[in-house]
C-alpha cells in the first residue's frame, strides 16, 4: 500500500495549539507536494452579537477572513497551495463532513486539556473527530500538556 496525500484538511481556530497543529500540516504538505485547507468552523455567530443583522454579520465574517490571513501570514506557506474556508455549525461534524465532501486524504488538529468535568459535558472535537473520522487524524498537543488523570 502506498501512502498518497493530496489535500490535508488543518483545523484552526486561532489558538496557539491550532497554530502549532497548522505548522504540521504545511510541513506534511511539503513532504507529500500536497495541498492545505485551513478550515475554521463558527458554532453560532449570533450567540456572540451584540445586535442582529447583516452588518453585524458581515464585520463578524471579516474578523474571521482577518483571523485565517493573519495564520497565513505567519507560516511559511512558501510552495503550498493553501486555501481558507469558513463553516458554521458544530466544529467536529464541519470537519468531518467537509474531509470527505472535498476529497482531503488527512486531518490535522490541535487539541486542548480541559478539566475533567468540561470534558464529561462537552467532549473534545479533536476526540470526536478521531472517534468518528473514516480519514487519517493527526492530533497535535500543545508544548506544555500535563497529564491529567481521568
């Protein structure tokens, strides 16, 4: 069997395990000459309004845009062709429907250490994902993760 990587789906959401997980995956896609879409999933802009509307809408969109070309800015993105996609709804179930309607061969992803009641409630999306994926997931931890016993 041989390994072929064209299109890795990088998960950001602009935090500094997300940035981490993105350099990953630039340099997986230089290693297999393959594409990167960097997608960030919106749960529910409107829970984050202060007014409703389609201005409030359109600024909050471009903070986002903002947000993905800042990530770009900082990675060396030199001989990769990257592309940056905005969803909204539930983060792990965006990830993993967009993975496998456009073709991406990996998912790389940061994940956090919650404290143990968070994580009953909630779950993860980097466990979701790897739970329920039927692609290839590379879960990058942050510099400093300590363990936590369940």
């Amino acid at each position: 069997m041989s390994l072929s990587i064209k299109r890795i789906l990088a998960a950001v959401d602009f935090s500094e395990t997300s940035d981490k997980a993105f350099d990953y995956a630039m340099s997986l896609a230089r290693v297999f000459e393959a594409e990167v879409v960097a997608l960030h999933v919106v749960h529910d802009p409107i829970v984050y309004a202060p007014t409703t509307g389609q201005e409030w809408r359109d600024e909050f969109e471009r903070t986002i845009k903002e947000k993905l070309d800042a990530l770009l800015n900082r990675h060396t993105c030199e001989g990769v062709e990257v592309t940056a996609v905005i969803k909204q709804g539930g983060a792990w179930l965006e990830i993993i429907e967009y993975a496998k309607a456009e073709d991406c061969n990996m998912i790389v992803l940061g994940t956090h250490g919650h404290g143990p009641v968070q994580h009953m409630l909630m779950g993860s999306v980097a466990e979701k994902v790897v739970r329920k994926a039927k692609h290839p997931v590379l879960v990058v931890r942050p510099d400093q993760h300590h363990f936590v016993m369940p």
